[in-house]
C-alpha cells in the first residue's frame, strides 16, 4: 500500500494528511482535524487541479503589465501549458477587470481573465 503525506490548506490549520491508497483507490485518509482535509487530500490525491495567476504584456496602456489568473482550477499537469501559452499573448489597452486574456486555456475550456483595469494613455 502506498502512503502520500499532503498538507491541507483548505483551512488554517495545515494539518499533516495520510493517505493510504491501494492503485488508485484510496483506502484511507488521516490526520485531518475537519472535514476539509479529507475533501482537500481526496482531490490533490485523484485530480490535483490549480488557479494560474501570471501577468501579460499591454500595449497602449497606463502600465506596462495587467495581472490575469485563470478563472477556475485547471489540471495540475497543464500549468506549463498554460504558462507558454501566456507567453504569446498581449493585449491592448483599455482593459478591464474580468476582461478574457485567453479562451481556452490549455484545451480545458477554462478562460484566463484579467484582475487589474488599465487604462490607455
């Protein structure tokens, strides 16, 4: 049997999580002190997923740079994905907060939006 330890962050209190798993069943979690842990150690365990926060390059603008995450979790394994995708991308002055910076991010339908307005000059 395989033991994963994880450190839950669903609250503050960062409890050491033990999850036993036979293949990919999990046969047991502890260590959690609320029902968070088990929730947040059955996830990272199965289908670990992320928010991707980054910047992008704004042309026209009153800065250089606007802020942007992707609007839900995406797959752990398409963060570097995303991060090059990123890489190509520059906007255009005006723009606002929620504005979609990309579509699809990484083939998962999810969009990266912007969390900061800029103004053109």
């Amino acid at each position: 049997m395989e033991e994963i330890y994880l450190t839950c962050i669903g609250c503050p209190m960062g409890c050491t999580l033990k999850v036993s798993r036979a293949g990919k069943e999990i046969k047991k979690i502890t260590g959690n002190t609320c029902r968070k842990g088990k929730i947040y150690a059955e996830q990272e365990v199965a289908h670990p997923v992320r928010t991707v926060t980054s910047s992008v390059p704004v042309t026209g603008g009153t800065i250089p740079m606007v802020s942007v995450k992707t609007e839900k979790e995406i797959p752990k394994e398409k963060i570097f994905l995303c991060m090059e995708e990123l890489k190509k991308v520059t906007v255009t002055a005006p723009v606002a907060i929620g504005d979609v910076i990309l579509s699809n991010t990484a083939g998962t339908g999810i969009p990266v939006i912007a969390t900061k307005n800029v103004e053109s000059v």
